[in-house]
C-alpha cells in the first residue's frame, strides 16, 4: 500500500507539472487561469497528494521565468494549500485554501518582483484561483469519487 501511495503522489506531481507547463500561457504571470491547480483539491480524499502537488508545483516553476523565488514562493503557496484542504471537512471550504494562499503568496510575490499592482493582482490571482478550484476542481473530485476512482 505505501508503494501505491508514493507512486500516486509520483503521479499528481508528474500531471501537475505537465498540465502547468503545457498550459504555460494561462500558467504563469499576474493573470493566471492555471488548471492543474483543480488538483489542489486532492488532498480534501488523498493525503498522499500533498508532496505530489508540491514537488510538481516545484518542477512547474522552475519554468515559469520568475526563477528560484516562484519556485520556493509558489511552492510553499500550493504546499500551505495542500495541507489545509486534506484538514478540510467540507469540500467548498477545502476549495477557499488554495485560492487564499495563492491570492496572498502569489499576490505579494508578483508585485515584488514585476511591481504589478498589489490589489489588483491579488484579486486577479484570487479570481483565476477560485475559477480553477471551483469550476473544474469540485467537479472534478466528484466525478473521480463517483466512479470510485478516489475516497
């Protein structure tokens, strides 16, 4: 079982960091509408999605051009998420975390380095977020629990 657990967390990682950089468009930068963050919500039926979204949160910004800073920074924002969703007892609560941390971390960071207005792109990161979390990722947790394909 622990096997099945690590390669799962293998596998999140893996589709996190693909879905970002193939995506790279809409991925990165002050107006974001970044997919693979539906799968933020994971952790809400699998803790072992935790290090998955972390380590492919990593890859992903490795190569998003905001370098080192977006890798720690970006990271620790879906890491923070993470663990606050699998905590989570509700799954529209479960969806609030990762836009919360990533309006704040994100937010502050952007403006720091590019000097994008803070409000502004806190609401816009915010609102990329939520689209994300809620729209495709709740969705998503569903269908994968209906066919019994997670908790």
């Amino acid at each position: 079982m622990r096997y099945k657990k690590i390669a799962a967390g293998a596998l999140i990682a893996a589709v996190y960091a693909v879905l970002t950089i193939v995506l790279a468009p809409i991925s990165y930068g002050p107006v974001q509408f970044r997919v693979s963050e539906a799968l933020t919500l994971l952790p809400f039926v699998m803790p072992e999605a935790v290090p998955g979204l972390f380590f492919g949160c990593v890859i992903a910004n490795f190569f998003g051009g905001f370098g080192l800073v977006d890798m720690i920074a970006g990271s620790l924002a879906t890491l923070l998420a993470a663990v606050c969703t699998m905590k989570s007892k509700n799954i529209f609560i479960a969806a609030a975390w990762p836009v919360i941390f990533n309006m704040i971390i994100i937010g502050v960071m952007l403006h720091i380095l590019i000097n994008a207005p803070l409000l502004l792109t806190m609401l816009y990161v915010a609102l990329g977020e939520a689209g994300v979390c809620y729209i495709i990722g709740i969705p998503l947790i569903k269908l994968l629990q209906s066919r019994g394909l997670i908790g």
